[in-house]
C-alpha cells in the first residue's frame, strides 16, 4: 500500500544506499559529459523525507544532504508535496521549464532520482564505440524512454512540447499512475524518432555486469540505434539468449529494491564502486525496516504473510513482538 511504502523510506540503511545512487549518478551521468565540455545543470525534485516516519530535524538533515550530494551542479531544489510519480514528474518538468527560461540548453535528461545508471552514458573524449549508445549520438535529434520511468531525454527545444503531453500519457498501474507512454506521446507529438535503450559507453571488451538487463531496439524503429541494428543484422529473432551475448548492449540503470538474492546483492556491490563506504548487509537493513513495522502505524501490514517473508522478522515474531 503507498502508506507502507512511504512508511518503510528514510531509514539509515536506505539513506546509505541513495547516498551511493547519488554518487554513481554523478560518477556515471554528469562527469563524463563534463569531460566532453558539455556544460551540466541539475535540478533535484523529491519528496525526501516529507512523509515518512522521522522528526522533522531529520528530516531537513536528509533533504540538506541530499541537495549536498550534487554539488555545485545543482541548479534548483524542490521539495515535493505528497506522494504520486505523476505529480513528481510534472513539477520536475515545470521546474525546468522555469529554469530554462534563463539559460539555453541542448537536451533535458530525467532521470528518477533512486534509479543508478550502471556504466558511463558518455564516452571520454576521442574514444567512441562502434553502435551509437553514447548519450551525445542523438540527444538533440530523439526522444528517449527507458525503462520502467527510469529516464526520459529529448532535445531541450521540446521540453514545452514534452510538459503538454504530460496531462494525457499515463498508464495506470497496481502502484498508482506511470509515464511508461509519455516518451511515445512526445514522439509523435514532435515528430522526432522514438529511442528505448539506454545510454553507455563500454570499453573495448567490457562486459555488462551479469545482474542487468538491456533494452533492444525495435526492430522497425526510427531510432539512429535501430537503423544500426538493422544496417549490421541484429535481430531479436535469433532469441533473447544470443541477444544477451551482442556485446554492445546497454546495461539498462536499475533502482535498489531490496538486498535478499543474488541480483539484488550484486547490483548493492556494484554501487561499492563508486562508494567504498556502502554496506551491504541485508540484516542490518531488515532490522531497520521491522523496527517501523513494529510501530502503530504499520503493525497492520504484518498480518500479509507476504509483508512478513518479504522482510523477514521472524525474529521479531518469535519473541511476541508481532
């Protein structure tokens, strides 16, 4: 339920894991554009701690530090009211639109502020990889949609364009509305090529790492990617299993859920990269999230059995504590 979700946020363990989200996106998305003198703005748009179950000192602790995390990059900071991805959504586009009418931009990128991309977007300077992954190919030129609402991009001269879609463009879902069409609507809308993969640059010989998935163009795609595949014979038609084996492939950026299997335990120690001060113990952050569900509050959500194996407080359970 959403007063599950907002009541579970904010704990030090999930505050450690943003801090390294923050980290990679910073390490991965705006240093190497910087590299290739691309200039970097960033607006920060979240809820932070408004709705979840901490004193309020916490709470302007967390949201200072998550201003902090960016730098001297950050443009404009918005505290989000109440909860909603398409409420979110549409005041971080707002804000930009508010943003832009001072500066001049070449391309907007959203990208949800919990989700790590998992390699470079831009490649180093004079070294460019044979398919054309790299964020600045075609960021003036598409319209991009990745993931699950991970990430949307598409030249700064649409961003109107793209905020006007955004009344009509959602999909409802188990856990409130999504913008998984919203990409789509500003394609047509603008007219400009509709790209789904992710951006990244790979060294020569590098491999994805082996807990993300990737995102195939499709097939007849307007997209300069899917052109590529086409021009070079790539076709999801041989299976998803020689797909997975194509060694220019984007890992497509992921979100922490939980540190419970072996994905979940790699995608933590992959963020240990960019921030060796992680932990990455599940224990620690099951203990944190059974603390709150032993509160008033959210002691109902314990009698979903699915609740209680999810978060594994049998322990709790054992001693009467639930």
């Amino acid at each position: 339920t959403a007063e599950l979700r907002r009541g579970l946020v904010c704990t030090p363990h999930s505050y450690k894991l943003q801090e390294a989200v923050s980290k990679a996106q910073m390490e991965r998305i705006v240093k190497p554009l910087e590299k290739r003198d691309m200039a970097v703005d960033i607006i920060v748009a979240s809820p932070g701690c408004s709705n979840a179950p901490v004193s309020d000192k916490m709470k302007k602790r967390w949201w200072a530090d998550l201003q902090r995390w960016y730098g001297s990059n950050l443009k404009e900071a918005v505290l989000l009211d109440g909860v909603g991805h398409r409420n979110h959504l549409i005041e971080a586009v707002d804000a930009a639109l508010r943003v832009s009418q001072t500066e001049i931009y070449r391309s907007i990128l959203i990208w949800r502020i919990d989700v790590a991309p998992l390699a470079p977007l831009s490649a180093p300077p004079k070294k460019f990889g044979d398919a054309p992954t790299d964020y600045l190919d075609a960021d003036n030129d598409e319209i991009a949609g990745v993931g699950h609402g991970y990430a949307w991009a598409f030249p700064a001269a649409i961003l109107s364009c793209f905020r006007a879609v955004l009344d009509n463009c959602w999909v409802a879902g188990s856990t409130g509305d999504w913008a998984h069409s919203c990409a789509a609507h500003a394609a047509a809308a603008s007219g400009l090529a509709l790209r789904r993969g992710p951006w990244c640059y790979l060294k020569p010989k590098e491999t994805r790492p082996w807990f993300s998935s990737a995102t195939v163009e499709q097939a007849a795609g307007a997209s300069q990617l899917a052109g590529w595949q086409r021009d070079r014979g790539y076709n999801v038609s041989v299976g998803m299993e020689e797909v997975r084996t194509w060694p220019w492939l984007c890992p497509r950026p992921a979100a922490p859920v939980s540190l419970k299997d072996d994905v979940d335990r790699a995608f933590c120690d992959h963020l240990e990269a960019v921030d060796e001060d992680l932990d990455c113990d599940a224990d620690e952050a099951d203990a944190e999230f059974c603390a709150r569900l032993l509160t008033p509050a959210l002691r109902p959500a314990l009698d979903d059995d699915n609740v209680r194996a999810q978060f594994r407080c049998g322990g709790a359970a054992r001693r009467g504590e639930l």
